[in-house]
C-alpha cells in the first residue's frame, strides 16, 4: 500500500539543512512536503534541545514525566478555556486515528467520508 512519490528518476536524499534538501548529487531541492515550515532541517536549537533532552531521558509519552504535564499545562495556557485537554501522540497517522475515534466516541456515529 506504500508507494514511491515519483514515477520517474526518485530523488536520493542525502541530507537537509534548513528548508532545503539535497540529493547524492548535491542538487538542492526547497522542501515543501517534510513538516519543515516551522524551524526547518538541522535547525542548531532544536538539535542542541534534542540532545540535552537525550542526555536526560530518551523514551516516549506512556511512562509519567513532570515535563509531560509542564508541556500540556504551557500549551493549554495559549488555547481557549474549552479546549484544556491535550492527547500527545507520535505521529500523524496516531492523531488522525485518535482523532476519528474521538469524534466516532462524541457523536454516536461509525460512517466516515474521505476525500482523496
């Protein structure tokens, strides 16, 4: 069910440095599919936070950690009042999925429409 992006000639990405990517061949190519737009590839704060935080502890959300709640707490503080409950998941696909069970949960209802 996966299938490459490009038909003809994939791209071979090697590395990426800010909003671009490059190839084996060193062409660069703006990256505009990657979740990038925010802070960009090999961005020195985040990797230099990602460190101190791997140094710490490196493991996911089902173990309790005080940052966990400090985070939630810090962002519902930016949201309105009724939205004071964060979900953190891992990816895309587990936030779509908890996404369509939350909303099969609230509404009663199982039938789905997606538009490709």
């Amino acid at each position: 069910s996966c299938k490459i992006f490009f038909d003809k000639d994939p791209l071979k990405i090697v590395r990426a440095r800010g909003q671009y990517m490059f190839d084996e061949k060193g062409e660069k190519y703006l990256d505009c599919i990657n979740n990038v737009a925010h802070v960009g590839h090999s961005h020195p704060h985040v990797i230099k936070a990602a460190t101190r935080q791997m140094e710490l502890l490196n493991t996911n959300s089902r173990f309790l950690h005080d940052n966990l709640v400090q985070y939630a707490q810090r962002l519902t503080a930016t949201l309105p009042e009724k939205l004071s409950v964060c979900y953190f998941v891992n990816s895309g696909s587990e936030a779509n999925d908890l996404a369509l069970r939350l909303s099969r949960q609230y509404r009663g209802h199982q039938d789905v429409i997606t538009l490709e």
